[in-house]
C-alpha cells in the first residue's frame, strides 16, 4: 500500500504540475453549467424534476468528455516514461508494475473526480436554486457521478495498455484519440447503421441489445438513463435504454474497470526498459 500510495503522489504532482486538474474542472464546470441552462427545458413535458432531467443531459456529456479526458490522461502514462528515460529508474525501485500502475490510475480518477464533483455540483446548484424540488434528483446525479468514474476507469486502463504498446508519446495519442472516436461515435453510427439495413431482423432482435451492453461508454448511457426515468429525454440509440435490463449493463460497467487494467498490466509487463 505504501508503494502504491508513493506513484499515486507522483502521479498527482505531475497532474497538477501540467495543468490536467485545471483543465479538466473548467472543462466540466463549463459544459455542465451550458447544459444545466439548456437542457433542462423539457422539464414540464416530462413529468420529472428538473434535475433529473438535467441528469439525462449529463450523461451524454459525460459520454464524450470523461472518456476523452481519461485518455488524454493516460496516453503518456507509460510511452511518457519511456521517452524521458525515468522507466528503468522507476523500476529499480522495490515496486511492482501493478502497483505503478494502480497508483498511476488512482491519481488519475483523483482528478476526474475533482473535475466531476466540480461540473455536476455546479449543475446541481443551478438546478436548486432555480426549483427546490429538483431536491427529488441528488441520488440520480450521484449515480451518475460514481458510474462516470468507474467509465473513466475503463478508459485510463485501455489508455495504459495503448500507452506501453506505443512505446512514444505521438503514437500513443494517435492510438488514444483513435480509440476515442471508435468507441464513443462510430460505434454507435454502426449500430444505427446495422438497425437501419436489418429493420425488425435478426441484428436488431439478437444482436444489438448485446453490442450497446458491450460497449462500455453505452452500458455507462443506458444504466443510468434507465435508473433516472428520464429515458423520454433520450434520443438516437440511448433511446434503447428502457428495453435493456439495467443489471446488464450495470454489470457492465462494473466488469470493464477491472478487465481494462488487466489489460493494461499484462500490456506493462511485456515493455522492456
């Protein structure tokens, strides 16, 4: 515990050095304050309080940003070392390569978790003031926030494991930034895809439920536009969210954590200082 408590204030020091807790809050604060001012307009037509409803926005943003926030994050984590020459010190130490790395990632959801408490109290504040009874939302926002970490822990493990694949820094934000659009837009653009050539088919019955949950940034939209009841607020395919049991995708985003940092482990393991 005491190594891994040693890379996590490294690894925050060095967050804060560069700006990435900075970025990430205004970030958050920003987009969160936008969408607390426009997306809550629905309110009255569906029958929920407006924080709820706010709620349902978030998410879709959180769908974007914390997942590009956590690579951005991650890119540099292993290849960053390995260009500076600090890999083989780091190693010399009496540490394993899970223990960095577990540190690495506590650091890292440190930040995500500063920069989310900052975006979704802003919106939750915004909210309050304007109707008290948006009161009636608190635990949906905190579902959110708790299940936006674990998304971003999917993504900082899956950026480790680019990262000590790459090797270099620039290749590791090509593959990062990459993934990036893969998961989070055309993934979704290929279902929509899929739906539209197979009608009431075989794809739509079968197979699409099982790819949303697969797909953690979508198992991250449907759980928790499913537990909010704000799924009338949804569109495109989170609008699937009330025909997808919530266990599957809970489940989901509760194995993806753990199977990305597998990953990133074994992907550690194989870089030879």
């Amino acid at each position: 515990m005491t190594r891994i408590l040693a890379s996590f204030t490294a690894e925050f020091r060095i967050a804060v050095r560069n700006r990435w807790v900075a970025i990430a809050v205004v970030m958050m604060v920003l987009f969160s304050a936008v969408l607390s001012a426009a997306g809550s307009a629905p309110t009255g037509a569906l029958g929920a309080d407006r924080l709820s409803v706010t709620v349902a926005s978030l998410t879709s943003l959180a769908v974007y940003l914390v997942p590009l926030v956590a690579l951005l994050l991650a890119f540099d984590a292993v290849a960053g070392e390995i260009e500076r020459g600090t890999l083989p010190l780091l190693l010399a130490y009496p540490v394993s390569r899970a223990e960095v790395l577990i540190g690495k990632m506590g650091a890292h959801l440190a930040v995500l978790a500063l920069a989310l408490l900052a975006g979704y109290g802003t919106a939750a504040v915004a909210a309050v003031a304007v109707d008290p009874r948006a009161l009636a939302g608190l635990p949906a926002l905190f579902r959110l926030f708790w299940s936006s970490l674990l998304l971003g822990a999917t993504f900082l493990g899956i950026g480790y494991a680019l990262s000590a694949w790459s090797r270099r820094p620039s290749g590791a934000a090509g593959l990062a930034i990459g993934l990036w659009l893969v998961a989070v837009v055309l993934y979704d653009l290929a279902l929509l895809a899929g739906i539209v050539a197979s009608g009431d088919g075989f794809f739509t019955t079968r197979v699409f439920p099982y790819a949303l949950i697969a797909n953690p940034a979508d198992a991250f939209r449907l759980f928790n536009l499913a537990a909010s009841g704000a799924t009338a607020a949804a569109a495109g395919v989170g609008g699937a969210a009330g025909s997808i049991p919530i266990w599957d995708s809970l489940g989901s985003i509760l194995i993806w954590p753990i199977a990305a940092l597998m990953l990133a482990i074994a992907a550690f393991r194989r870089v030879v200082p």
